[in-house]
C-alpha cells in the first residue's frame, strides 16, 4: 500500500500566514501539521511509502522540511507544477497526478494535509483489508453546521454506502465522512475516467461521492477527533490544544 498526502494548495484564508507557507508546514507545537501526519501513517505496516503531492511555488519548502526530518517509511515529494489557485489541478486532479507521474499499482490511502487527526490509521486499514473494498472514515456528528462543511452519507446494516453527499444544504443524516480514504489498486484506472468525465476535480469527497454510485463503497466508524486548518481561528484553537497536551 502506498499513502497520497494532498498538499499543493494555497491556502488563501489563511493568508498572510500561507502566503510564503504551505498550510501543512505550519508551526505546531515542536512540529508541523505534515509531521502530526506521517506520524500517524508511519505506524501502519502496510504501508510502504509516503507520497507528498505539492505544487510549484511550495515544492523547495517541503524539500527542506524533509531534509530537516528522519522518517521511519520512504517519503517522497513530488511536485503537480501549478503556482497559483489560477492554474492548480484540485485534490482529485493531484491524485490522479500522484497516480500517473508514480506508477501507481497498489492500494492507496489517501489524506488531506490540512486536516490534524487522532484517528487510528492502522484499524481502518484493517478493517480495509478485511472488507475488499473501497473505503471511507465516518463518524457522527451533532453539529448540522459541520455537517455541512463534510461528506454525509446513509449507511445498511452492512456499512454499506447507499447514498453520499457532498457539502449537502440539508443533510440526510449525521453521518459525516473526513477527508481520509482507502481506495483498491483496481479502483486508481477510475480517476482517469471521473475526471475525463468532466466532474468536480477539487474536494476530495466528489470522488467517493461518485464512486459510491458506481462501486460498492464500505464505511469505517472511527474514535478520535479531526481538526481542520481553513481558518485563523481553526489554527489558534488547534496550537492552544496543543499546548494543552489535548493533542
């Protein structure tokens, strides 16, 4: 198995912050956002390199980052050649990028860089392996505004995906998927396809979305909690957590 770490965007809520920063690269506690990450994919046996999909204008920082770093799995970089939110290939552009430009031919976890997680990565691979099928992480949420900013999705008794919506104005459950997903080798020829289709190339979750009308799509209920980066606030919180020792 290899593991995609999206990280070629540009951030521009966060700016000044991210104007000569990529978001994952910023300061959190003795680390980085990107650090929090690796940490968490390093554990997982099955995985046997880590691939960073950055853009033009942040390549060299992460090439830094990375010398300054030892890991405990082959880490990459590689770099999709846009420089700015004119020209960028969106998530599932850069995966399909990710999947051309490495010769990709095994299973793929794939996760956003900006999103902080204490989810166990090594229990859904499992549970990956276990089922044989595409997979995505849920949980449920109270909060309607949350549920909102994320995937929803309706689930059988089997944790089987009967329906998967996108950023939804009015969420049919309050069954939220986060942005970290487990797809099989057979399943990395459709991106191509989705693409080729003319469907949204941004947000990762347009591709479950569509993948759940077209492949049987299984669920994984996860324990923890995630933390997004796309606000000043969302990066304050997260640093004083940090600090705290809640994370």
């Amino acid at each position: 198995m290899k593991a995609l770490i999206l990280a070629a965007g540009y951030a521009t809520r966060l700016y000044p912050l991210t104007r000569d920063m990529p978001k994952s690269l910023l300061p959190l506690g003795d680390g980085t956002i990107l650090d929090l990450i690796i940490r968490k994919m390093e554990v997982v046996a099955s995985i046997s390199e880590i691939i960073i999909v950055s853009n033009a204008k942040f390549y060299t920082a992460f090439e830094e980052w990375a010398k300054s770093r030892s890991f405990r799995k082959a880490v990459k970089i590689i770099n999709d050649g846009s420089t700015s939110e004119h020209n960028r290939l969106g998530a599932i552009g850069d995966i399909q990028f990710a999947i051309e430009n490495e010769g990709i031919e095994e299973d793929l976890l794939v996760a956003a860089g900006d999103n902080v997680f204490t989810f166990d990565l090594t229990s859904y691979v499992d549970f990956f392996l276990e089922q044989q099928k595409d997979c995505i992480l849920v949980q449920r949420l109270q909060d309607i505004q949350e549920l909102k900013r994320v995937g929803v999705v309706e689930l059988d008794d089997s944790q089987r995906v009967l329906s998967f919506e996108e950023k939804p104005e009015y969420p049919k459950t309050d069954i939220g998927v986060f942005a970290v997903y487990l797809y099989r080798k057979e399943t990395l020829a459709l991106f191509r396809e989705y693409l080729l289709a003319g469907h949204h190339s941004d947000a990762p979750g347009y591709f479950p979305e569509w993948l759940s009308r077209v492949n049987e799509l299984k669920a994984y209920f996860a324990e923890g909690v995630s933390y997004d980066m796309g606000t000043h606030e969302a990066y304050q919180n997260l640093q004083e957590l940090v600090k705290s020792k809640w994370l």
